[in-house]
C-alpha cells in the first residue's frame, strides 16, 4: 500500500503566477472578439478621454463578463480582479470594483442618453435570434430594496410586505426592452409609453401577437394594439359584473370531457372605462366526480378565466396561447438568479436602471452564445448549469515560442464539448 502524506503536512504557498479560475470562459471571450462587441461599444456616450486607463467600453465588457460569470453584487467582483485571463482579454489591468460604483454613478447622471443606446444594442445582439414577426409578452417584477435606494418605495409585495422595492416592466422577445420603475407604480404606469419605445426600437419589424396578464389594461392601452393591426390576448380580471354577465350565457361548447371538463363561450363586454366593446372569451374547468357509474360535476365547482382580445380564434386556442406565455416566468427568474437583476447596485435610481440593462444585455449575450456555438443539449441549458460545466476550471497562461497559451486542466470534464464550441467559434465570420 502506497504511503499517503496527511493533507496538514502538505506545504501551502501562494506562488503560481498567471493564473485563471475560469479558463473556461475563454469560449465566451472568443465569441464576443469575434462579434466586436468591444468596437460596437465605442460610439456609446459617456466615453473618457484617449489616454484613459479604463475607456468606458472597458468597463462595459468587464460588468457583463462578471455577471456571466456569477457576480451578484458589485464587490464581488473583487474574485476577478487579478485574474490573468480576463486582465489579457480587457488589455491589462482590471479596475477595482469601486471604481465600477463610481462609473455607474458617473454614466446614470452625466449620460441620459446611454439607456436608449443600450438598447439600441441590445437589440443589435438579439436580432438575429428573433423570428420575422415576433410575440411580445409583457411583464413586470418585484425587487426588494434593503436601503435608502432613490426611487425606491412601499408597493405591493407578496413576499415581503412593506419592504421598499422598485417594480421594472420587461418586454419579452428574447429580452427587449426593461424600464426601471418606483415599486409603488402599477403595472400599467408608463406601459403606453414603453411600448411606443419598444415599437421605435424594432423598426420596420411588425409584431405578429401581444401577451399580457390582467395587471395590463385600459383603453389607451387596447387602443395602442388595435391602432397598429396586432393581435393581442390579454387576461381580464373576472369581477362581479363580468360573471353576471356570463351567469346569463347558456350555450357553451366543450373541448375536453376527460378527468377535467374544459368549456368556453365568447360574447361582446364592455367595461366600465372602456369607450367601446370588446370581444371577451372566456373558458371555465371543472374536476369530474365519479360517483358510482355516473360522472357528476357541481356548478359551485367551475373555475372562470377571461381573456380579452381582438382576434377571431376559438375560446380554447386563445386560453392555450395565453398560456405559453408561462415561459415569462422562467425567464424573470433566470435574469434574476443567473444574472441578479435583482441586486440593486447603486444608491442612485437613473444608475440603477444602466445596470438592469447591462444584465440583460449580458443575458442576451449567453442565449445568442448558446444559439450560434452550442449544441442543441446545451442550447437548454441555465446560466446556473452552464458555469460549472464550463467556465469553471482552473488554468493558466503561458508564454510558450513566441506565443501564449492556456493550459486547462486536462481532467476537466466537458473538455470535449468545450473543444467543439471553441471550434465552431473559430469557424465564425
């Protein structure tokens, strides 16, 4: 039996020099050289003068790398500071993450104009990820404060009652468009206004559906849809006077008569603030109880949901459309726990708006990395996962006949993978 020496006899020394925690992210690093991201960021406003040691597209790389590479706060980016591979790729020294603080600060009071630049190029990065007429889904979010943040307030807070929080709006197509709100703001405050924002930055490409919970509504609001030819199916909250009205329908059509009961039926409703009807479906369920040979189902037992609407489709196709849009939620939590636009950065409100976008910015990035170099298992695959498997793993650089290199561990476990994507970001133009 080979002799072992104990783990507290082994001599410990902080001596290995040019060294990387996260050799593995030098794919990503590849993709967004390939994709000149860095020379995309140069026209942005807020730039510094030539002989800057931190130009402020530097600083932009270096937010987005940190949250993609787990970063949920600003001082966490301390774990990157002397790392050699990421000092190689943003051209030497990296800043400290105070710095970071103060250009945020800088850019959200100096710079009014850098958020709609952002998302002029956040939009540039998903374009090619998105379909001809894309199905915008709209949403919002909650995210608790735990200081004297400007702008935060008491809103509603499920989770966290009286806590101040902000209340973001998000616009899903792959990440659209986000606009930072006061946590005491409804859901509809300032929706007409963002979603005129978000038709200026898609341009000539129509939008082909519009998906919304019953958070969203008014009359400006449908009139906004209507006005440009675009579907839309929304959820309506179910009051008292809608299910009186539904009370006097008789005739419903059934489309499931399984364990469940699944009808529906459309009529023309109009709402106390609405000027003019509108088409509303509306599908109600029931659990069958089986009592001896026959199958009853009580009328105390229907649950009701209402969608409004402009489009001419079944009451069955519309609930099932609506109801893909229950991806949105996925998506809310994978910007938070992957890239924690729920950690609020800054004490100050216009800073903390660039950060959300930077998030997003750095989200979009991943999904269009994973379209364009991944394979399709990985395609599926969180940022949570994905960093593990691998940007994970120690390596380090060395200066080998005139050239450097990155020397990953060789037991890495998804070395074969890794090569493969690397070699389909080589093969880019």
């Amino acid at each position: 039996m080979k002799s072992t020496t104990p783990v507290s006899k082994i001599k410990s020394e902080f001596s290995l020099q040019n060294a990387s925690s996260f050799g593995g992210v030098k794919i990503f690093l590849a993709y967004l050289e390939k994709i000149k991201l860095a020379e995309a960021m140069h026209g942005l406003s807020g730039g510094k003068a030539r002989n800057a040691v931190f130009p402020l597209p530097r600083i932009l790389l270096y937010l987005i790398i940190g949250w993609m590479l787990g970063c949920a706060r600003i001082f966490h980016f301390r774990k990157l500071q002397h790392d050699a591979l990421l000092g190689r790729f943003l051209g030497g020294r990296l800043p400290h993450y105070s710095l970071l603080y103060k250009e945020l600060a800088r850019l959200g009071r100096s710079c009014p104009e850098l958020p709609m630049e952002l998302r002029k190029l956040n939009l540039e990065v998903i374009l090619p990820c998105l379909p001809d007429k894309p199905i915008l889904d709209l949403d919002s979010s909650v995210e608790t404060v735990y200081g004297e943040q400007a702008g935060a307030a008491k809103g509603v807070h499920s989770h966290k009652p009286g806590r101040l929080s902000y209340h973001p709006l998000l616009a899903f197509e792959g990440n659209l468009n986000a606009k930072l709100r006061p946590g005491n703001t409804h859901s509809m405050t300032d929706a007409v206004d963002f979603l005129q924002q978000t038709f200026e930055l898609l341009g000539d490409r129509q939008v082909a559906y519009a998906r919304f919970d019953k958070g969203f509504g008014g009359k400006d609001f449908y009139r906004l849809w209507e006005s440009r030819k675009i579907g839309y199916v929304g959820k309506l909250k179910w009051t008292k006077r809608l299910a009186a009205e539904v009370a006097t329908c008789r005739y419903w059509t059934r489309y499931v008569d399984e364990d469940w009961i699944i009808e529906g039926i459309t009529l023309i409703y109009k709402a106390t603030s609405w000027k003019k009807s509108r088409r509303v479906a509306v599908i109600r369920k029931a659990q069958v109880c089986v009592d001896g040979q026959h199958r009853i189902v009580f009328d105390e037992v229907w649950q009701y949901e209402a969608i409004v609407t402009n489009l001419e489709w079944e009451p069955i196709d519309l609930w099932r459309c609506y109801n893909q849009r229950c991806c949105m939620e996925n998506y809310i939590k994978e910007a938070k726990d992957g890239f924690s636009i729920d950690r609020i950065a800054t004490s100050e409100f216009e800073s903390n708006e660039l950060d959300l976008l930077i998030k997003l910015l750095a989200y979009n990035l991943f999904e269009r990395f994973k379209r364009d170099c991944c394979e399709p298992v990985h395609r599926g695959y969180t940022i949570a996962r994905f960093r593990p498997e691998f940007f994970h793993c120690a390596a380090t650089l060395v200066r080998h006949s005139r050239s450097v290199v990155l020397k990953l561990i060789k037991d890495f476990a998804g070395r074969h993978a890794w090569k493969r994507i690397e070699a389909r970001i080589t093969q880019l133009e």
